[in-house]
C-alpha cells in the first residue's frame, strides 16, 4: 500500500459532521472556534488561542494542502479543524494531527465522527496512521487510546521523528481498527 494516491482533502461526512477541504476565507470562522484559551491549555503551544499566533497556524494548515473546516451538520457553525500529513519515513502512513474542537464540542461524539471519517478514508490507502501528541496533552492521549493507538518511537523498523521534544507518537493499524470497529 502507498500513499501516493492518497486523497488528502476529500470531502467527508455522516450524520453530524461535514469534513471539507480548509479554504482562506475560513479564517474567521475558523478562528472563532479556537479563540478559547482552555482549547489549548494541555498543548505545547498554549497560546495559539491569540490572533497572531493562530494565524501561523493557519497559515500552516493552508499550506499543508491536507487541512479540513469541521462543520456541525445541525447547526452549520465551522467547530474545529484536523489535518493529514504525510509521514516523511513511511509511504505506508499517513499523520492525522493538528486537531481541535470548540470546548462545546468535547467529550463524546464529535471527537469520534471526525476521527472515524478521517480513519476509514485514511485505511483505504495506508496501513498505519501516525498521532503526533503532547506530551502533557492527556485529553488527546486518552483519546487516541480509546481508538486503539499504541505509543510507539519506530515503525516497520524506522525510527519515527518528531519536529521537537516534548511529543509523543500513537499508532493506530489497520489491523486493529478493523478488529474493533
């Protein structure tokens, strides 16, 4: 499996979510969502709640030619963001990473449907995907556990980098999605 085919902004959607590609003129929206400080609280970048801060970030993520708008289907308000990367060491996974939901949005369901959609699509091309995580940031941890991930410094014999200290990386295998879902 390669990921050279790989879609990395399909459109994608179920019941409560619409996953579409991030456009510059989501910036606003986007920043009204991620304008609270306790998002970023257990993050290594603690203040990317700021304007000027946050719009490194985006400007990364429109870069990054893999970034989606998370849209709540019901009422229509763009709620986060969450990305691809691919994984420089291995065609055979992709990142998803540089995630985020607006506070009322934690805890349950949201956090589930964007990863499902963006796991299932993900399986359809590579056989691993890559959580790049804080390590402090215990509510994504968790959450990433309860998905199956396994923390882990190599892959398919390769050590795995991470940009900076103070990361940890998840595994989550297609093996194992598929064995619990």
């Amino acid at each position: 499996m390669s990921s050279i085919n790989f879609d990395l902004q399909p459109a994608l959607e179920d019941e409560l979510l619409l996953l579409r590609p991030l456009e510059i003129g989501d910036f606003e929206a986007l920043y009204g969502a991620a304008s609270d400080q306790l998002i970023w609280e257990q993050h290594p970048a603690r203040d990317r709640w700021q304007r000027d801060v946050f719009e490194v970030f985006f400007r990364g993520a429109m870069d990054s030619g893999g970034a989606f708008a998370v849209i709540d289907r019901k009422s229509g308000k763009m709620i986060g963001s969450s990305r691809f990367v691919n994984v420089k060491e291995n065609v055979n996974a992709i990142e998803i990473g540089w995630t985020f939901l607006a506070r009322e949005y934690w805890g349950g369901v949201y956090n589930l449907s964007m990863k499902r959609l963006m796991i299932d699509h993900a399986f359809r091309f590579v056989d691993n995907i890559l959580f790049f995580i804080g390590e402090n940031n215990m509510r994504s941890r968790k959450a990433v556990e309860k998905l199956g991930g396994v923390l882990i410094t190599e892959l398919e014999g390769k050590l795995i980098t991470v940009e900076s200290d103070g990361w940890v990386i998840y595994c989550l295998t297609k093996e194992v999605w598929t064995s619990r879902n």
